[in-house]
C-alpha cells in the first residue's frame, strides 16, 4: 500500500517512462531506444572501476559513464527522482540536490552547549540492497507497474562481487547515478524511525541528526555518554529490525565524541583524545572549519609551497585547492 510520504510516480509502462525521461534534447523516440538498448546490451555497457573499487572491503564500484546505459541512468535520476527531493525529511543529506557533507555537519551544531557527538557508519551501505527491494520501492511505494518496477531494478542493480566472479543475488551498483537517492528511499522508513526514537530519547536537550549516505551524525546537548552508548544500542536494533534489509553498523567506526575532544567507543570504553569532528570537519561552537586530515594537509603543502618558492605548479594547485576547501568549509 502506497503511503503518502512517498512520491505518486506511477509508471505503468516502458512506453510511459521514456515519456517522463524526455527533454528537449532527448525526443521520446530516442529515449525509448535508449531503454531498449540498454535492457538488451546492459552487461556490455558497465565496467568495474578498478582504481577506486577496494575488493578487501567487498566494495566494487561501477562505471556505466559514456555508454546509453550512463546516459538512460542519469535521465531516471534527474527527471524521475531529483522532482522528489523536497519530500525527504530535512535530516537527510548526501544524493539530495543543494545539501551536501557541510550541509549535513552544520545541521549538527545546534543551539546549546556541552555538545557531544555519535558517529555511526553503516556497513557497506549500497550492497546491502537488493534488486527486490529496489523493485519493491517502485511497485509498493511509488506505485509503477510490476514489469516497469522490475525494469528499472534491472537497471540500477548489478550482480554482488567483481564483475569477473558475481555472486548469484544482485544489489545497488555503487557508482551508477542513480544509486545515491534510491538508497535514501529504500531506507527511508528505517530512518525516519531512528529520527523518532532520537527526539523521543533526547527530548528536551537539542538533539540532532543527520544522514549523509551512508554516515549518521547524532548531536545533543548535556547528555551523558552512558546515555549515548544506550541510544546507540537502540539505533542498532532499528537499522536490523528488517529481516528483509538489515543495516549493519561498523562498529569500529562507532565513536562517541564529548565537545572537550574526550573519545569513547560504542561500549563506553574510553578511546583518547579526537578532534570534534564528524564527515571531515571540525564543529565549533556556532562555525565550522576543516577536520584534522585536512588540516594535516594545508601544513605540509604550506611547507612545501615554501621550500620551492611557489614553483611546483602540482604542489601550488593543490595548495589552492585546499584552501579554496578551507574557506568553503568556514564560510557560512
């Protein structure tokens, strides 16, 4: 049954999705031979892109970039899903037009003092869902037809593992365009419902929250870190209460971060000193600026700008380009 929180698409036929799919430089013609081409040339037009893959992490990542099958996937993302962006709740972030990393980490600061921070990292977040959950999004939530709803799951999903060596169920091809806001609407009652447990268990003290991806940021303030490693345990069991899609946490990734820098683990055990940072930047009380690795990064090429006077044009490039990043991230 369709709830109202998702978008009415209803697509009932491949003859209606070129229609949707069309613009002024894509006739309906030419956008229904690109879905037909590639439906039937779909394994010859993507790739495993080995640079960026890492096959120790189960992470491969896809490439269908300058083929029919990029072009047909950047037309469903742009005309059938980005419309929709405005019916995503606010927290969310990442694969959503106009709000990106700093978006997510600013929406974090809130309004009181005493801050403290729970980072959480889902594991291996598109892999996760399958090609059936991707059909069920369109059949059950969008209301497409099945022969469309499968379709398009066909489309957007690829066989688990290389390329070379697939594994027999398919999942979300990270990398392809689409990817980033079908992954937000497959888990969108999953994480709407960590946003009600968060208000409800840090009612009254400033919480916060934001999804970016595959990344959950949780603010609050005066709030205990025995109080956080419970609510962590709880998010745990909503983000595994699908048996049908569970979302694991990387638990090594769990860090819960007090505003003086103090760092504790998902079990409470303290971890040291960190910088008070989430997404790669550092949280102030009321600013933002750039979290550790970059600060690492600006010193070293602020020395090595100085040890060759400015003369390295790969060295004076990427200097620029940090600091064109630091002042993107401290403007407000």
């Amino acid at each position: 049954m369709q709830s109202n929180r998702y978008p009415d698409i209803k697509i009932l036929s491949k003859h209606y999705l070129a229609k949707v799919i069309a613009r002024r430089m894509l006739t309906y013609k030419a956008a229904l031979d690109l879905i037909n081409d590639s439906v039937k040339n779909f394994d010859l037009y993507w790739v495993d892109n080995a640079e960026i893959s890492k096959p120790e992490k189960k992470k491969w990542v896809r490439d269908a970039s300058r083929t029919p099958l990029g072009v047909l996937l950047k037309a469903i993302d742009r005309r059938l899903l980005k419309p929709y962006d405005h019916m995503l709740p606010s927290f969310i972030y990442g694969g959503v037009n106009g709000l990106d990393h700093k978006a997510a980490v600013k929406a974090l600061l809130g309004i009181r003092r005493k801050r403290i921070l729970l980072k959480l990292d889902i594991t291996r977040f598109y892999e996760q869902m399958k090609d059936d959950r991707v059909f069920s999004l369109f059949y059950n939530k969008f209301g497409c037809s099945k022969k469309v709803s499968q379709l398009i799951a066909n489309l957007c999903c690829v066989s688990h593992g290389a390329k070379l060596d697939p594994d027999n169920f398919k999942t979300l091809a990270r990398g392809f365009s689409t990817s980033s806001r079908l992954s937000v609407w497959c888990n969108l009652d999953t994480f709407l419902k960590i946003d009600r447990l968060i208000k409800k268990e840090l009612k009254g003290k400033d919480p916060k929250i934001a999804i970016y991806v595959d990344d959950i940021g949780i603010t609050a303030s005066k709030v205990s870190v025995e109080e956080m490693v419970e609510l962590y345990k709880k998010v745990k069991i909503i983000l595994n209460a699908d048996k049908y899609q569970k979302l694991p946490l990387n638990d090594m990734k769990t860090k819960i971060i007090l505003h003086s820098g103090e760092t504790y683990d998902f079990d409470g055990e303290y971890q040291g000193k960190w910088s008070f940072e989430h997404l790669g930047s550092q949280m102030n009380r009321n600013s933002l600026t750039p979290g550790t690795k970059s600060r690492w990064k600006i010193s070293d090429l602020t020395f090595k700008m100085k040890e060759t006077n400015g003369k390295n044009k790969d060295i004076r490039k990427k200097y620029k380009a940090l600091q064109r990043y630091k002042a993107y991230i401290k403007r407000d």
